[in-house]
C-alpha cells in the first residue's frame, strides 16, 4: 500500500520509545497499518494508553482545523474519549487523527 505523506504515521514522541506498552502498541499499530488489515482498535488502544498513563503528554486543546474539540467541550462526560481524541495527534496523521 502506498501512503501520501498525509496519511503515513508520523515519528511518534521519544517517549513513547521508553515506554514498553507504547513501543508494543506502536507495533501493532504499524503492522496491521502496513498489512492494510483496518487499524481502528489499535488506534484506540494507542489513545486510550496515552490518555490512561501518559496524561502529561497528551497535546492540549486543539485551536485549528477541529470539529472535534468544540463538540467534547461541550459534553460533560467526555472528558476521557476527549483526551483520547488528541492523544491521537502523537501518532497518527492530523488528517486521521481528527477524525474523531
């Protein structure tokens, strides 16, 4: 499969390197991305880990090209899928990771 630049997985953070539950989940995530098998779980699993254990790391509140961030603001018990939502910028492409 080839990827325009857009849509390849960026270098995610150094310090997701140094964490093994990361590196395995970036795995995972790379080798189904690379066997194009449809990524969407390990997606989740990478956000959902970053959200959980890498709170500190998770980029602040997206002030761009966001449909996203308005509408989690907005709901009272998001908070989690909304940290989740911009975790996603630290391993995929903007264009997939505002998706949801």
């Amino acid at each position: 499969m080839d990827l325009t630049d857009d849509e390849a997985l960026p270098l995610p953070p150094p310090f997701m390197f140094e964490c093994n539950d990361c590196t395995r989940l970036l795995l995972d995530l790379a080798n189904k991305t690379n066997a194009d098998t449809g990524c969407f779980t390990e997606q989740l699993a990478v956000a959902k880990h970053l959200a959980d254990v890498h709170p500190d790391d998770v980029p602040e509140t997206h002030t761009r090209r966001c449909d996203q961030c308005p509408k989690y603001r907005t709901l009272p018990d998001a908070a989690d899928a909304w940290a989740e939502h911009r975790a996603r910028d630290l391993f995929l492409p903007e264009t997939v990771a505002r998706l949801m």
